[in-house]
C-alpha cells in the first residue's frame, strides 16, 4: 500500500490545514483533504486518512474548533474553522516555513 | 498553558471514549461516503468507487488507532484495556494461569519464609548493642569436648581487667519463691553483676535498668530487681505502674526498679529467666560460689587474639581451682550465636538451599508453561498485527498478561510466607535458637525473590513479542504456524528448561529421601526403656534448706514413698539427672588395677532402686540397692551393658571397682556421702537404654545411689496406669503434705514421649524430613505439570504432522514413540544430571542431614519415583497424539 503517495512532514500538514480553513473558511475532513490534493494539482496525493490526526492536534492546540453542521449531501458533518489564535499563529508558522524553505533552497542550491 | 489544555482535553476524552469513538466513526463514514460520490459522479462502479476510496483514504482501522492515541492518554487507557483483556484471557486459561501462579507463588513463600527465619535465628538474633563482639569463654578439653567455664568472684574480678575485655558480666541463675501468694510460685532469678546491663546496652522499657550503684563494692547488694518483659505480662498482666512496687521472694522484699525490652532475654537459654537481681562480685562470697561469664571484646580484636590471651589467664585459673577446669584445655571465646549456629546452622542452611531450588524449579516451570503457551499464541499475535496493532502495542499487551501473573504469583507467595512462618516457627527444636530471635518477614529476600518471579514471568512472557518484531506476519498468518513443528531454537529452551527442572527435583527429592530415612531410622531406635505413660516431675531445692546429707536424703525418699502411695501410680523412681533420652553427667572414672586414662569417661546417673523398674530397664546381672544401702549412701554402683561389655568382656563386672574423683561435695549445695569420690564397688549390670539422645550410640553409664551426691534438688520419675496429666494435680497435692512450701515442676506435659519429642536431634530431625518431604514432593508436582504441558503443546504443535504420519501409515505405536522420544531424552539427561549433582553434594548433605547414609536405596527409589511420574506426564499427551484421527488432522488446516 502506500508506496506511491508521500509522507507529509508532520508541521507541514498542520500549516496545510491552517491554510486551507483561512483561505475556504469552515470545512469539513474530506473538503480539507481534497481541497489540499487539488491545489497541488493532483501532484501530493496523501493518505486521507492522516488528515484527522492533524486537526485533533490542531484543536488540541486550541487552533481550530470543530461545530456539527450540514454536509453538501445532507448528512450531519463535523466543520472545522480557525480560532482566533489560530490565525495568528498562521502567520508565526507561515514565517517558521518559510525560513525552512530558504533554507533548504540554498542548501540545494549549492550542491 | 498549552501543554495543560493539550493535557485537559485528554483528560476529558479519556471519560468520554464511548462517544468519542461514534464521533470519529461517524466523522470517518462521512468522509468515505464523500469520497465515493466524488468518485461515482466520475463515473466509476460503486464497488470500484468504493474501493478506491478506502485507497486513498490508507488505512481506516490505523487511522482511528493513531487519533486515538493522540486523543487520551493512551498508556493509561491501553493499560487498563491490556490488563482487562489480559483477565479475560487468563480466566479462559484458568489451568496454565494458575499453575503458573501457584509456581512463582510456592517457591517466592517457600524462599521468603525459610530465609526469614534464618535470619531470625542466625544473622541477626539478639537486640543487644554490638553483639557479634559478645563473647563467652568455653573450655575445649583434648578429645574437643566444650565445656562451660566456671569462675570465682576473685577470678572474674580479674578477668575484668584484661585488656581484650571492654565490659564484663557474670552471672549466677537460681530459682526462688514468690513468697506473697498462698501458693508458693517458683521464679528463675538470674543475679547479674553491676556492668551487665550497661555492656548489652539495650534501654529498659519501664523505670531503669540494674547498675554498678545497685550492688557496691564492699556492700550487700540493694533490695531491687528488674522484671523480665514476659514475667511482667505474665503476672503483672503488663501493669504500667509496676515499678516502685515490691515483690516478695523467698520472704524477702525487693522494690522493682525497672522492666526490659520486650526482646530482652539475657540470661537464660530458652527465655525462662523472670527476674533479674544485683549481684555482688566481693570475696567475701563463698570461695564454691562461680559464675558463668560473659564480655564484649574491645573493638577489632579478633577471637583467635582473645583465645591467645586468655590461655595463661584461665590455666592459671585452673591451678587455683582445679576442680572446676578440666585437666588440659585450650580456651575458645564463643560469640552468643555460635552455639545456635552449630545446633542450627546446619539445618537452617540446608533448608534454605532446598527452597532456592524450589523457587528455581518454580521460576522454570513459570518460564516453561509462558514459553509453551507463546509459541501457540504466534498466530493469535500475527492476526492482532495485520488487524493494526503495533509491535510497541503487542509488547505492552503481553507484558501487561505478564506482569499480572507475576503480580499475583508473587503476591500469593507473600501470603504464602506470612501463614508458614509460624508453623515452622513452631516446628524448631526448642532450646536451640536464642529466645531474642524476632521473627518477621524478611523484606530484602521479599523483594528479591518477588523480583526474581517478576523477571521469570517479563522475560519469557514478552518472549514471543520478541520474535514479532521480525515482520513475517503473512506467512505466519497464511501457514498457521501452529500446526508444524516449532522452532529449533526454542525447542531447545523448552529442553534445556524441563532438564534443569528435572534435575533439580532430583537433587531435591534425593536430600528429602534422606531426610526422611535418617528420622525414621531415629524414631525407631530401640529406646531401652518404655516412655508410655511415663511423666517427670521436678523438685528444686530451696535455697539453704536441707543442708545435711541424712537430712536431704531422708526428704527426697519421703517425697518419693508418699507420691507412689497415690492409687493411679503403679511406681516411682528418684532420678538426679537421668531424665531419658539424654541423661548422666559426663565424668572422668578409674578403674581399680588398670591405668588411669583420661579419655575413660561415662554417663554418671543419680538415682534410686526403683528407678529400673519404673522405666522397665532389666537387671541383667547382680542386684540392685536395698533400701538401707541407700539410706547410708552405701558406695556401691550399677554399670549398663554398655560399660560392662566394653571394660569387661568377659562378664565380670559384678565385683570390680570404680573411682569417679569429680564426685566432690560443696555444702551447703551440693552434698555428698562419705567416700563418694573413693573407690565404689559395681553389684550389677543392668540393660542399656538411650543415654546420650536418640540419635547417638549409647554411652557407657554408672549409676549410684541417689544420695552419693545431691543438687539443690531431684526428680520423680512416675509410671501411671492411664494418661500421666490427670494425676500430675494428685502429685502436686502429695509433695505439699510433706512440705507445703515445695513446688513441683513440670516441662512441657511431664510425659517421657515429649522429652523425646523435645531432643534437638529429633525436632530437627522433624524439621527437615517435614519441610523437605514437603519440598520435594511439590517441586516433584512442578516438574510434572512443566513436563507435561510442554509435551502437550509440542503435540498440538504437531498434530498436523502426526495426521500424514499416521495417513502415510505410521502405526499408532510410531507415533507415541516419537512423542515420547524427545520427552525421554529431556528427562533422561536431566535424570543423569540431578544424579551427579546429588552425588556430588552427598556429602554435604550427609554432614547436615542427621544419620544420613550415603543410601544407593534411596537414590534408587527417587529416580524411579520420578521416572514413573514423568512417565505419566508424557504418556498422557502421547496418547492423544496417538490417538488423533488422521482425517481431522489434516482437516486441520
């Protein structure tokens, strides 16, 4: 199973969904998920599955909050949206990502 | 503050599993059912829709297992689910869950109990400050005999001031009278000298204890006296208030100024001292007044240094006073537990080797019955890892399962200690361990023998995890392993396993076959004399009365007449201090017109003419004492068979005369007739009865006439017609019509069967044939249940495999064999093995166990009894291989 769809580094997923919520505001499991496979263009396809870890530790963290709503198929679902002190920790963990990425960018660069 | 709400929602999740569960359920079924009407609108089958839903998703039951580790707190809550589930299994398994308990549990209690009363007994007996360097001098003569050494007030004054000795105490025991009661009770009064209290440094528990100011130099010691904790409770009924009251002794007042410590028992021997007074070490005391001395050396001086430096002391001691020394002798301080050591050391040893091997033999069966019960779990594991559970999950749960079985192995054990301590407490020979000796559960050999099951029960428990971190969970799965043959190597554990267990059972039961053998051997040593409704009663002497011989004679021969006129009596004997098993007094004698030779020693009794026929004792030769002859002290003697067979073989005897010179009178104490320590003539040979114990050949003995030399009191040996305890208020109401100030005194029940009972040599006898019996025949049932259980699932392991042997052909018999074979050679090479050891610990054990031999029978008949067992055990499975019906067998897969 599994071999051919990546493993996702654990803080990025996290900042994936935060993105995601801020960008789509309230939305359910499957929409994050599908939502993050769509802006890669199809080319992260991750296990789905991995997804509600994250946003149990994101809620956890106080980040997000999850209220029961009404999916587009008329079934009760479970919303996440961000908390206030979610979206400010977007920005932190946007920041933390991007000195990473820089980072790693050069470290390629120079090879 | 983050962590603490990371914390709390996991706290409250942890309460709120239930509807957690259905929340994530019904979150996780959204999800899928979202996915699959994305991928039917694109066109797909909805079982193709379906499928490639549950792709992407990756794992639903590994998803819900990770968010719910992420959501509680998982080790507590996988804990409690492990340890429910790990119940449950255990309880459909009752028979290996509880033999594996009931292993740890006999060999933890067995350990525990045993070691806790060695330690008792021989590591750390007395409370006394310093006591290791507490030590009492002994006098070694040259055949190695030790003997008391006897000192005068002078001597041990002098004594005192060696310089190996920090503080000395000497003492003299009597037994006196409680004066105040209209019955006259007799108390065990021991006199300590000033230093004795301070030098065991043990604080009393009420008032103060006895010191120096209490018996001045120069003066009579003061009217005081400390009470002993147990003659407080006794007859004080533990009254806070005791002290500055006065107790009456021997019509004299004394004010009790102290009690001791509950442990405190200095003194005696066997905690009979009640009393203690001060006592006065002036030379003005009678020059025959001696004392038995003890001290504690100065620091770091070794016993051989004392021993080196006392020799001069104590021979110039002998020249003062030759008679108390014997003729050469080297001295050889003692530490108080030496002689509990040697009566007990032994035993006490032996026993503790033989529970260690019972908590080794517990602890393999343990690992035996978790090793065998793993290797039928391998597919149960292999199906629990497919369905998500991780190697890290799988660990825990088997340690969980495991730990609970050690847990309550060790627990049971625990209680097993607690409830056995007393009964084999009750079980040591009295006499011979210090009555200070606390007895308590030893805590560092608890917690090592818990440790040790704990450890057996982790190690092989988790074993079979072990071999799951291999991922070779398909072809487990897919060949179901449990059906083929196991492993080489672990195979060869479960071999190496049941051949230790084998062997060591043998040990075991070889020692306890001899145990038992050497004590039935000493119950029926022929005794000589007829015990049965015999009882002893004692007769002390009060303290300056009957001072003339005519007068102390003509009192015990009325004490005597008056006790056997009773109508339940069929007859009465005076006897000194020959008291059966183990009777006379020890004493150097000469032959008259033969060399004198100072290893010529025999038993002396004091006793009267009634006194053989009382016990049954047959005059074989000669004739007995009339009674004139003993009321003048006629120096006549009789000599046992013994003596008479050995010193005149030709059966002469009657006639001959013998000299014992330590026969000397010490008025007013001790009395002796004119021309006791001269040259007595022998009138008769009677039978030999046991005179030395009943486990020691019998000695050469010499009777005379009871008043050729008498204590500060005699006994009454006395033949009842029924049961002896009935008459024993009879006797006590005779003695008193003669002298109503004589109490009368009685050990134990009185009885001659319990003198038997009470000789160390037969309680330990007891002891050790008892709790080895019991030893053995459990490590005997361990070994069983072990050796069956790993044939058994070696046959269920194979089953498959015996199914095309027999479908092939093979004949039922074939199949038994092969069963048989592996099982036979496992016991065979632990047979051999626990053959050697016992022949090599033979000697060992022949030294401790008494009148052990080295016996080819009962080794013989102990590898049989453990062939015929082990039989049983692989017979019983090796029938139901034989017996498996090749068609359902190979149905099997």
């Amino acid at each position: 199973m599994g071999e051919n769809k990546s493993d996702v580094l654990q803080g990025t997923l996290d900042l994936m969904v935060l993105k995601t919520l801020e960008s789509m505001g309230p939305q359910h499991g499957y929409g994050i998920a599908r939502r993050i496979e769509q802006v890669s263009n199809d080319s992260l396809r991750l296990n789905q599955g991995t997804i509600y870890p994250a946003l149990l530790r994101l809620r956890q963290r106080g980040w997000i909050r999850a209220d029961w709503g009404t999916s587009e198929n008329n079934r009760r679902a479970r919303y996440y949206s961000l908390t206030r002190v979610g979206r400010r920790q977007i920005g932190k963990e946007t920041e933390n990502w991007e000195r990473i990425a820089a980072t790693m960018a050069r470290l390629l660069a120079d090879q | 503050m983050e962590l603490l709400r990371i914390l709390l929602s996991r706290c409250v999740a942890l309460f709120r599993g239930r509807r957690l569960d259905q929340e994530l359920d019904e979150e996780l079924q959204m999800h899928l059912e979202l996915a699959m009407e994305e991928h039917l609108r694109r066109g797909l089958r909805a079982d193709d829709a379906r499928a490639a839903a549950l792709r992407d998703f990756g794992g639903v039951t590994q998803t819900r297992e990770r968010y719910r580790e992420g959501r509680g707190l998982p080790l507590l809550e996988s804990g409690w689910q492990d340890l429910r589930f790990g119940l449950r299994h255990l309880r459909r398994n009752p028979g290996f869950a509880l033999t594996v308990v009931l292993s740890l549990a006999l060999g933890v209690g067995a350990t525990v109990s045993v070691f806790s009363i060695t330690y008792a007994v021989l590591v750390h007996p007395y409370p006394y400050a310093d006591a290791d360097r507490i030590v009492y001098p002994l006098l070694a003569d040259q055949s190695g005999r030790l003997d008391w050494a006897q000192l005068t007030a002078a001597q041990v004054r002098e004594l005192a001031t060696s310089d190996v000795v920090e503080k000395l105490s000497a003492r003299i025991n009597r037994s006196m009278a409680l004066t105040d009661h209209d019955f006259p009770e007799s108390v065990t009064v021991s006199c300590q000298t000033g230093d004795s209290f301070s030098m065991l440094g043990v604080p009393a528990l009420l008032g103060r204890n006895l010191g120096p100011a209490d018996s001045p130099d120069g003066q009579e010691p003061q009217p005081v006296l400390m009470l002993n904790y147990r003659f407080w409770r006794r007859h004080f009924n533990g009254d806070p208030d005791v002290v500055g009251r006065t107790l009456e002794l021997d019509h004299k007042q004394y004010t009790i100024v102290g009690v001791t410590g509950p442990r405190f028992g200095w003194g005696g021997n066997n905690g009979n001292i009640d009393v203690y007074l001060p006592q006065k070490l002036s030379n003005d005391l009678p020059a025959d007044v001696s004392f038995y001395v003890f001290f504690k050396l100065r620091p770091g001086i070794p016993r051989s240094v004392a021993d080196a430096k006392l020799q001069p002391l104590f021979e110039q001691f002998a020249k003062e006073v030759p008679g108390n020394f014997p003729r050469r002798f080297t001295v050889k301080v003692q530490r108080l537990k030496d002689g509990t050591l040697r009566d007990l050391g032994g035993t006490l040893d032996l026993l503790f080797a033989a529970v260690s091997l019972l908590l080794a033999i517990g602890c393999a069966n343990a690992s035996i019955l978790l090793l065998a019960r793993g290797s039928v779990r391998q597919h149960e594991l292999a199906i629990r890892s497919a369905a998500g559970a991780s190697v890290a999950r799988i660990f825990r749960q088997l340690l969980t399962e495991s730990l609970l079985l050690s847990f309550a192995g060790t627990a049971l054990g625990v209680v097993l200690a607690y409830s056995t301590l007393g009964a084999i407490i009750a079980w040591l020979p009295v006499n011979s361990f210090p009555n200070e000796a606390d007895f308590h559960i030893n805590v560092p050999v608890l917690v090592f023998s818990a440790g040790l099951a704990l450890l057996t029960g982790v190690l092989f428990g988790i074993l079979p995890a072990l071999q799951m971190v291999r991922p070779e969970i398909n072809p487990m799965m897919q060949t179901g392993t449990h059906k083929i043959a196991g492993s080489v190597r672990r195979t060869r554990l479960h071999g190496a396993l049941i051949v230790g267990q084998i062997a060591l059972t043998l040990l075991l039961l070889t020692a306890a076959g001899g145990a038992i053998e050497g004590f039935v051997r000493m119950m029926r040593v022929p005794l000589g004399y007829d015990p049965h409704n015999m009882v002893s009663v004692s007769i002390p002497l009060h303290e300056n009365t009957y001072t003339r011989w005519a007068e102390r004679v003509a009192y015990f021969t009325r004490l005597r007449d008056k006790v056997a006129e009773l109508p339940g009596v069929v007859s009465v004997g005076i006897s000194t201090n020959a008291t059966p098993p183990d009777s006379g007094w020890n004493q150097t004698f000469a032959l008259l017109g033969r060399p004198v030779n100072e290893e010529q020693q025999a038993l002396v009794h004091l006793v009267g003419p009634e006194y053989f026929g009382t016990l049954h004792i047959p005059l074989l030769q000669g004739r007995l004492w009339d009674a004139v002859e003993v009321k003048r002290g006629a120096t006549l003697v009789l000599v046992n068979q013994s003596f008479a067979e050995r010193y005149y073989p030709h059966g002469d005897a009657p006639g001959h005369s013998l000299e014992v010179p330590g026969l000397k009178g010490q008025p007013p104490d001790m009395l002796a007739a004119p021309g006791s320590d001269g040259w007595m003539q022998i009138i008769g040979v009677v039978a030999d009865s046991v005179d030395d114990g009943v486990d020691k050949p019998i000695r050469p003995a010499i009777f005379m006439p009871y008043g050729t030399f008498m204590f500060m009191g005699t006994q009454l040996l006395i033949r009842s017609r029924s049961t002896p305890e009935t008459l024993l208020d009879s006797v006590r109401k005779q003695i008193a019509a003669v002298n109503a100030d004589q109490e009368a005194l009685v050990h134990g029940n009185g009885e001659l069967e319990w003198w038997i009972r009470q000789e160390p040599a037969w309680a330990r006898g007891r002891l050790l044939s008892g709790l080895f019996a019991a030893f053995a025949g459990l490590a005997l049932v361990l070994a069983a249940v072990g050796l069956y259980s790993v044939v058994s699932y070696s046959v269920v392991q194979r089953t498959n495999e015996f199914g095309i042997r027999l479908a092939l052909g093979a004949q039922r018999r074939d199949v038994s064999k092969i069963v048989l074979a592996s099982a036979g050679l496992w016991v065979g090479l632990g047979i051999g093995i626990g053959f050697g050891l016992s022949f090599a610990s033979s000697r060992m054990i022949a030294h401790w166990v008494e009148n052990s031999r080295d016996d080819v029978l009962v080794t013989t008949a102990v590898c049989l009894l453990l062939v015929a067992v082990s039989s049983v055990a692989c017979l019983l499975p090796a029938n139901r291989a034989a017996s498996v019906d090749p068609m359902t067998a190979l149905r099997c897969e």
